[in-house]
C-alpha cells in the first residue's frame, strides 16, 4: 500500500519547513486554493460536472457514519463542522471531545 494522506502532508510540511499553505494558491498571492477553484477541478479537469462534487464527500461520510453506527450524532455534526440544533447549546458547550474525533478520523 502507498503512503498515507497523512504522511503525504507530512512530507509537505518537511520540504516547505511547515510554511505556507498545503495547497496554496496562484504564486504571490499567499493563500489556499478556494473552494470555487476546487469545484472548477471537478468540474472541467476532472469531468464530474453532474456527477460529483466535493461538497459530496461530506454527504459520504454523514450517510455511512450513520449507516454503520459506530459515530454517534452529535459527533458527525461536530466532524462537519454543523452548529448545535440549539444555539444556546453551541453557545455554552464548545467541546472539542479531541480523543472520540480522533477515533472517527480514523475510522
């Protein structure tokens, strides 16, 4: 099996010296590519136009974490980065529960 995403970004991080973006954009504007240039990628390079789009892979996950249970709700919201239901709640409880997105990560 090749290497990881993960070490693949590491390996990034050594041969940048961890400065910089991992997928930056255009030389000398010093930002990250957008989400308009990776849904162009999609669309044009990569002929998914109708078919897939990034924004998918987030619908992905959510239906099979849910699907094989091992993830419960609320942590698959937090994952997508969704607010609490309830405003008040996501006002007062701003845990991160590290250890459990971890395992998810993961999984």
């Amino acid at each position: 099996m090749g290497p990881t995403i993960a070490a693949e970004l590491k390996a990034w991080r050594e041969t940048t010296g961890g400065k910089g973006f991992a997928f930056p954009s255009s030389p000398g504007k010093h930002d990250y590519v957008g989400r308009a240039t990776i849904e162009k990628l999609y669309a044009d390079a990569l002929a998914l136009e109708g078919v897939h789009s990034p924004h998918a892979w987030r619908t992905s996950f959510s239906t099979l974490a849910r699907d094989v249970g091992e993830i419960d709700r609320d942590m698959i919201e937090l994952l997508l980065h969704h607010v609490s239901d309830s405003q008040v709640i996501w006002t007062y409880n701003r845990a991160q529960r590290f250890a459990k997105r971890v395992r998810a990560a993961n999984w």
